[in-house]
C-alpha cells in the first residue's frame, strides 16, 4: 500500500487529491493517511494541504524497498528486496531466506550491521547510515567447482559501478577487495551452500564505505580504509549507487552465465592492483612472499617467490609490498 501510494505520488506532477489515492487503492481517507504518517515516520517530505491533496517533496537516502525499486533497471536481481534498520549480518539473513526457498535475486539490505563479516572470520565495521551494507541470494546452475568465480564477477562488477557512477578510480585486490591508493573502500564475502554434484544457494554480500569520514574508523583500521565521500570530497547519495551497483552486478553475473569466466577475468585483469607487484600471502597454513605475477584461468594467484618457485594459490590474505 505504501509502495502504491509513492508510485501515485511520484507520477503526479502536481497535488494528488485525496479522493484519487482512495480511488486508486479502494480504500478510506484515514486509512490514506495512516500511510501517509508511516512514510513521513520513514523520513519521506510529504506535504499535505486542505482542497488540494498530498505531494511528495523529498525522498529520504535511506535503501528502503520502494526507494531501491524506483528506477531500478534490473530483471532478476534486487526485484524482491528484504529491508531491515539494523541486522547481527545481512548474509546469514540472506542464507536463513535462501533455505527457506527466496528467489534468486533477493537482495538482503540493512543501515546497520551489528555483527557484520569480513574474509577470514574478521569483523566489517558497519555504521549506521553511512555505508551500503547488503547480500544478494544467488542460484547458479553451475558446478561447485565454479563458484569460486563469482567473487571475482562481484568484485568487477562493484568496480565498475563505482567507476561509472562516482569517477573514484577503484581497483580490485585479488581476489575481491576494492581499493583506492591502496586503502579498502569495499570488501565481498561470498558464501556457499551446496551438495558434492549441485549449488543449493550462494550470497554475496558486499560492504561499501560511502559516507564514512576518515576520522570515524576504528583506529585499526583507519591507516588502511577509506570510503567514497573521502576520495571524491563529496557526499554520495546511496540509494542510486545501490541501483548501479545492482545493475552492474546482474550484467556481469549473466555474462559469466551465459558466456563463462574468460570476459570476466580478462576485465578483472585490467582492474587488478595486485598484478606484477611484490607481495606476502597469508593463507590459513603458511604465507608466501613473492611476486604476483598472473592470475591463471581458474582465477588462482601465480606468485614467484623468493627460491625462484611459482605456487598456485586459490585462497589467501594478501599484502602488498613496497616496490
């Protein structure tokens, strides 16, 4: 009803009558504007005038489902979207929503992450409100020994939305950080539920610093993050870059479907940082120091180390080394 009552209200150029937004929906003036304080109550500017009606004035940036929709240019993903002010992690809601049979494309958002992941078990640090704190529930018809390849699409696929639609020059750490002058402004955890010969469901869930200021990250982490508002010197409206970032996603993800991993590797080539640069890998054994010279067409880091050895790494933490 409230979604309805939005569309209504942005479609007319003008005042919406009361009687129209009854009409429209078969329902009483008090129950119109029961709704009406709902979206106020939401953070949505809707004035409201005797003999004239409602008229919609400001939208709040806020990634509510009527917000996220508006303009969305999308088939499959983000066309069922689950919103919630604050959650523990948006992709272990995304996982209880996929096993209990959501479509492919259901996008989980929050404002805040209370127990927000990183890779390797680390916490994300998620303020409210100034971030794009989401997962996408995700079922490929692919073999599991592929699924590996959708961190890699994910991280072309926020990197080239956040190029296009802000200008901050991000690059891809592998296998799926996004950084700016070697700070992280995006981090991806992708997660997979499957059986020996089949992908039940996989998310991927993504977290954009946009409106952070430098001064409000954790000490830890301060030296080493960074976020769209920092880079570019302005706020970045959220709602919109999720809409691109939704889109980019969904292109990508069709083309690796439809025409498997080489266009999406040759891209991510083209965004790495890591390449041909010196590096320590830190997998959950040992670490390796060398250089990062290839990813092979797996999406495994190539890095010669110091004995002169090339090993093939399919997982890991990477710093990069000063030249």
């Amino acid at each position: 009803m409230k979604t309805r009552i939005l569309e209504i209200l942005r479609q007319t150029k003008d005042w919406a009558s009361g009687e129209t937004l009854c009409r429209e929906m078969g329902v009483s003036r008090t129950a119109v504007w029961k709704h009406i304080r709902t979206l106020r109550e939401e953070g949505y500017h809707i004035e409201a005038r005797s003999n004239l009606g409602y008229r919609l004035l400001q939208a709040p940036d806020i990634p509510l489902p009527g917000e996220i929709a508006a303009g969305l240019l999308t088939a499959v993903i983000g066309r069922q979207i689950e919103y919630l002010p604050e959650l523990p992690s948006t992709n272990d809601t995304a996982q209880k929503l996929a096993r209990e049979g959501c479509p492919e494309g259901t996008v989980v958002v929050t404002e805040c992450q209370t127990g927000g992941k990183g890779r390797m078990g680390r916490p994300w640090f998620s303020p409210r409100g100034k971030g794009l704190w989401f997962t996408i529930v995700l079922r490929p018809p692919v073999n599991p020994a592929e699924t590996p390849q959708v961190t890699m699409v994910a991280a072309v696929a926020v990197a080239e939305a956040v190029r296009a639609h802000t200008g901050v020059e991000s690059g891809i750490k592998w296998p799926n950080d996004i950084l700016v002058q070697e700070r992280k402004l995006c981090g991806i955890l992708v997660e997979l539920n499957a059986e020996m010969d089949r992908v039940n469901f996989m998310v991927a869930g993504m977290g954009l610093n946009v409106n952070v200021p430098r001064s409000e990250f954790p000490p830890e982490i301060r030296d080493t993050a960074t976020s769209l508002q920092a880079e570019s010197g302005r706020h970045i409206p959220r709602v919109p870059l999720l809409r691109a970032l939704l889109k980019s996603f969904e292109d990508w993800y069709r083309l690796w479907l439809d025409e498997g991993f080489a266009p999406i590797l040759s891209r991510w080539r083209e965004l790495c940082v890591t390449l041909d640069c010196p590096v320590t890998v830190h997998t959950i054994r040992e670490s390796y120091t060398g250089h990062a010279i290839n990813v092979d067409e797996t999406g495994a880091l190539l890095v010669k180390t110091e004995d002169g050895s090339i090993e093939r790494l399919l997982a890991g933490e990477v710093t990069l080394r000063k030249r």
